[in-house]
C-alpha cells in the first residue's frame, strides 16, 4: 500500500495506492471527501482523500509514511462517506535487506538470472534480475511488490520473458544514493547487514 501527496502538483489530497490495476479500465465511486478507484471486474486499487489536510498534517512531499492513528483517521473517513472496506494498519517494510539464496541463468535470456532471494525470517522471493553482477551469496537491496521508487515507479508482481517475478533487486541509481555508479549493476551491501531488516539512505 503506498500513500503519496503532493499538494503543489496534485492538491489538497493523499493519494493511496493499494494494488496494481494491471492496465484495466477504472471506474471512480465519490463520495463526500473520499473517492474510490476500482478496475471493471470491481477490484479496489486505490482511493483519494480530498481536504486530507483538514483530517492530518502531512509533513512530507511524495510518497508518504502513516502512523496507526493516522490509518485509524483515514478508515474513519472512509466509513463516514459510507465505504465498508478498511485499510491494513501494519504491513511489512516494502524496501529491504536481501539474501541471494540462488541464483541461475534464465532459460530464455542471455543476459537474465532467475534468483530466489530471503527477505525476512525465511520468506523468499523468486526475483528475476538483470544485472550483470547478480550472483549467489550477495546481500542486496529488495524491492518488494507495493513500493513506490524514488522516481515513482511502482514495483509489482510481473513476468519477464515468461518467468514470474516478485518484486525488483535495486541498484545505488535506482535508489537515488548519492555519488551513484554510472555503471551497470545492483547495490551489493556488506555481509553484516541483516536480512528483513529496512534500507533507508542512510542505511
């Protein structure tokens, strides 16, 4: 799930995003400050908040992080315009310390690896990489499904040349880090660094 504001660009209003709408057709429901976004096969993949600042200070520019009690003020806003859906309190970090548990060429592709990478306490992602330095035994940084990038992007389940992938392993660039490598390939991070564990800048 992943909240975004913008006021500048965008208005008084928290954008929040809460599944990828895999290019269907949406169709918006309003009401009162609360609009809801659905594909046609009514799937909901996002709401707008309008006025949000009449509901919580947002601090922040772009995408957002939100308390429990600001998640709390948001599900009530949503059962007074009358919506029954809720919004998850507690989700795992989306950008994290990985573990490259496997790593083998892809059947399909010469320059592709189809890695299993460890995430947290023994989940495991299977995650389709382009990089050049990707190997076996790396610590990295993970990407998984719902993160919004620094430039945007929006990491969701996919298939490349036919292979199911589960999120994305990051470069320094990618990342925004400064004093970034032009160079291709993905951010290795030393072995001390824990598995599961958030990546933030200043990590």
């Amino acid at each position: 799930m992943i909240f975004a504001y913008n006021p500048v660009y965008v208005g008084d209003t928290l954008m929040i995003i809460t599944d990828d709408d895999k290019g269907l057709p949406q169709e918006v429901t309003r009401a009162g400050r609360v609009a809801r976004i659905q594909t046609e096969d009514k799937r909901t993949v996002g709401w707008n908040i309008f006025g949000i600042s009449q509901i919580m200070a947002l601090q922040d520019v772009g995408q957002v992080e939100l308390t429990g009690e600001q998640i709390d003020l948001l599900n009530d806003t949503l059962h007074v315009a009358g919506f029954t859906e809720t919004l998850p309190k507690e989700e795992s970090p989306k950008l994290v310390v990985g573990y490259v548990k496997t790593c083998e060429a892809h059947k399909d592709s010469d320059h592709l690896s189809v890695t299993e990478v460890e995430v947290d306490r023994g989940e495991t992602l299977q995650i389709v990489c382009g990089a050049p330095n990707i190997r076996e035994g790396l610590k990295v940084v993970v990407a998984k499904p719902g993160v919004m990038m620094p430039d945007g992007t929006m990491i969701w389940p996919g298939k490349l040349r036919g292979v199911e992938s589960y999120g994305m392993i990051c470069s320094a660039r990618e990342l925004h880090l400064p004093n970034a490598s032009k160079k291709r390939g993905i951010l290795e991070l030393p072995q001390d660094k824990v598995v599961g564990e958030p990546f933030t800048i200043e990590s």
